[in-house]
C-alpha cells in the first residue's frame, strides 16, 4: 500500500443524494492510480473494479464480509460477485450514475486489508 493510498482509506465517505456531479475523467484519472494496480476503470467509464483471488472459499468468504464491513462503515455500497477462490469487487455512486471520490475513498479501504500487499 502506497503513500496516496493510506491517505485515502483515512477519509471518510460523505453522504450523496445525486446533488453532485461525476467526477470529471481527468480527477478520476488522478485518483486511479493511488489505488493498488489491479484496479480499473470499467469499459462504461462509470465505476472502477479489481477482481482479487484467494486460495479457498473461506478466505474468498472471510474477504466479502470484511468488505461488507467497510461498506456498513461508510454507507457506500459495492457490487460483488464471489466464487470459490474469487472476487471481483465494483464501485460506482449510483445516485450520480458516475463517479465520486467516495468510490476511491472505499477502493482504498479495501487495499489496506492486505497491508503486505498479499
């Protein structure tokens, strides 16, 4: 985990009822790279996701409910798909249809559950 990346996962979402506007794609392509590297921009250009693997189901399951917690924590909710040794974890803000730093903010929460970068 970078120096950018601790600096994310230390804020803390702020509510967004749609009163905001996307980010503009020059800000997201600033802020994409403060996030572990398997992150990515979706081809829709709306959220950004990571797929991470584990070497069973309980680490698969033991990873979602931790992110669950973040998600519960910061009140900004992620769409996950798991398997028996894989996630593929997206964030996008629905209420602006794009976008916010709130999606960073999270990405960054979930970098820093693997410190080591495992």
């Amino acid at each position: 985990m970078n120096d950018a990346t601790t600096v994310l996962a230390q804020k803390r979402c702020r509510p967004c009822e749609g009163n905001l506007p996307p980010l503009a794609p020059e800000r997201v392509l600033t802020l994409l790279p403060k996030l572990h590297p398997d992150w990515h921009l979706r081809e829709d250009g709306r959220g950004i996701e990571r797929v991470l693997r584990f070497r069973n189901y309980y680490q698969t399951g033991a990873f979602v409910n931790a992110v669950m917690w973040i998600a519960h924590q910061e009140d900004h909710h992620p769409d996950i798909l798991f398997g028996y040794n894989e996630a593929r974890v997206s964030y996008t803000t629905h209420a602006i249809d794009g976008l916010s730093e709130n999606d960073f903010i999270c990405a960054a929460k979930v970098d820093a559950l693997f410190p080591a970068d495992e």
